[in-house]
C-alpha cells in the first residue's frame, strides 16, 4: 500500500485537512448519535471511523447488501470494521423487486438510495439515532448524483461535503488514520457497469463480479468490466432478412468491454494474458470480450446518449444531459 504523508499534497493542503478534521469531529460530536451509510469504500469507512471515534457506540455503520454488492467487498468491509472496532450492521435491501431500477434510467442510483434511505430511516428512529450521515463529499459537487437527490428527501446528512473535505484529502487523513482504503481504487455498485437502459438483472451482475475477480486476481487494480447485450439475429436457411421467421429469430449475447488503468495496459498485452482472459471470460458467459483502448475512467457509460431521470415522487427532477 502507498502511503500519503504531508509531502505528498504539500504543508498547506495538510493543515487545511487537519482543520477540516476537527470541523468534521465537531459536526458529528453535535448530532450526538449517527448512523452511518457504509459500503467500505473510502469515504464511508472514513465517516464511519470518525463517527466511531467521536460517538462510541451512540454511532452505527449500515452496509446494504444485495445482488449489486461484491461478496469480496462486503467481506473486506467487515473486515475493517472488526479490526477498527466500528459497530456495523447487514440489512437486505430490495431494489431488484422496484421495477424501475431493473429498467436502468440514468438515475438508477435514485432508486438504490431511495431504497437504503427507507431501509435505515425506521432503523435510527427505533434505536435512537438523531441523524443519518453518507459519505457524499466536497469532490462530488457539480457531478450528477441522483443519489443525493433521495438524500434530500430522507434529510440525510453529508459531514464530509458540509466541512468541504474532498477525496483527495480524504485519502489523505485515511492514511493518517492507518485505514486500508487510503488508496482503495474507485468502487461503484456491479450495476454501474451496465449501460443506460439496458435492464440489470442478477446473471448480469454475477457476470460482472466474475469478470473483475479474475482481472483483480492477476494484480489489476483500476478496472472495470462494462456489460454489453448485443441482439444477435438467428436468420434460418431459405429465411429471408424481413421474413417473420427472421423477425422472430434474436438471441442476446453478451459483451464484456474491459478498461483497466493506461499504465496497466502494457501488463494486460504481456504474453498470453489476453487469451487467458479472454478464455476465463468466456467461461463465466461472455461471448465476446473486448479491451477498452481509451483505458479505465470514471463514468465511461455516460459518454452514450442518456435517457431522462425519471424519480418516483410528487416532485419530479427535470432530465439532465450527462
């Protein structure tokens, strides 16, 4: 693991983050109790370690688990709360029975929010927590969170974003604070790697975690399996391109359109490693896999033409071009 010290982002960027630190304790120490939303990501396991250290046992992480969570991440995150002592618990969350989520509109993530947010609010009112905290920070202003947007509704709260600490020293007081996900690469939901209005299904996401674990376990680290349908037509002999025979004749295959780091792409043309992945791919389902050339970057699928935002309130949020 790299670690960042004072050198890394300079002495003036270093106490501003000190100063922000105290800003966050002061914050969490006046809602008195929190729960907080908690994947073991960097900035949930950050919040979650504050919260900790400043609330006791009056703090509690919440992991969602569902088919759109790696098992190995549910199980490192854990893992990081037994070894730093930060009371967490699993709830079940069932975005995968609310159609509109398994239709995958661009504000997917309202919905997986949504649904969390109606997970924990009863929980803090019948165990006593004031607040509800997550772990949105001052980095993520101006990017198109629909989460935020079910945030708004439950009135949860953002400490990170409130005190303006952004990810980078964010990263930097994890360091501080001997926390492993320091330089945890970026992680979003299995279903993020779905494209915009192509349906999420559990084979899709198993597809998909799958995939990574092998790229993870040959010493990828900044990577992303994106998964593709492709509509395949199955025209018989002696059956016309517009015959009904042709019309009725589609199978779906599936695409896997790998990105890993630009300084990791050398590595994944040494050799036979493209084959071996490319074979270890098709074994879990793929019929095609493909490398990203442009390489691994946040948000790739959003380069398509979205569809519009649609949530399920009185107050509709307008469509909003990405």
């Amino acid at each position: 693991m790299a670690h960042l010290d004072k050198a890394t982002f300079g002495w003036q960027g270093f106490g501003v983050s000190v100063s922000k630190l105290e800003q966050l304790r002061e914050l969490i120490r006046s809602f008195g109790s929190c729960v907080v939303a908690y994947s073991g990501g960097v900035d949930s396991v950050f919040l979650a370690r504050v919260a900790r250290d400043v609330l006791g046992e009056k703090s509690l992480a919440v992991i969602a688990d569902s088919a759109s969570l790696p098992r190995r991440e549910l199980a490192e995150a854990l893992e990081i709360a037994e070894q730093f002592q930060i009371p967490v618990r699993v709830v079940k969350t069932d975005e995968f029975n609310n159609t509109e989520y398994l239709a995958n509109p661009t504000n997917r993530c309202y919905f997986c929010k949504h649904e969390l947010f109606t997970e924990l609010e009863p929980l803090a009112k019948a165990e006593g927590f004031a607040v509800i905290a997550y772990g949105e920070n001052a980095s993520d202003v101006g990017d198109f969170r629909p989460g935020a947007q079910a945030a708004k509704e439950f009135q949860v709260r953002a400490p990170l974003k409130e005190v303006g600490l952004t990810k980078a020293e964010i990263r930097e007081l994890s360091a501080q604070l001997g926390l492993p996900t320091a330089d945890k690469p970026q992680m979003a939901c299995l279903s993020s790697r779905i494209p915009y209005g192509e349906a999420v299904t559990p084979e899709k996401l198993r597809m998909i975690e799958e995939g990574e674990v092998v790229l993870r376990d040959l010493g990828f680290f900044d990577l992303r399996v994106r998964h593709h349908e492709l509509r395949v037509s199955a025209v018989g002999i002696g059956a016309p391109g517009n015959s009904p025979l042709a019309a009725n004749s589609q199978s779906i295959q599936h695409l896997a359109r790998i990105e890993v780091g630009p300084g990791e792409m050398k590595k994944f043309l040494e050799g036979d490693l493209p084959g071996q992945i490319s074979a270890a791919l098709r074994k879990i389902g793929y019929a095609h896999v493909t490398l990203d050339l442009a390489g691994y970057r946040r948000g790739s699928l959003n380069e398509a033409s979205p569809i519009g935002f649609r949530a399920p309130t009185a107050e509709r949020v307008p469509s909003k071009t990405i």
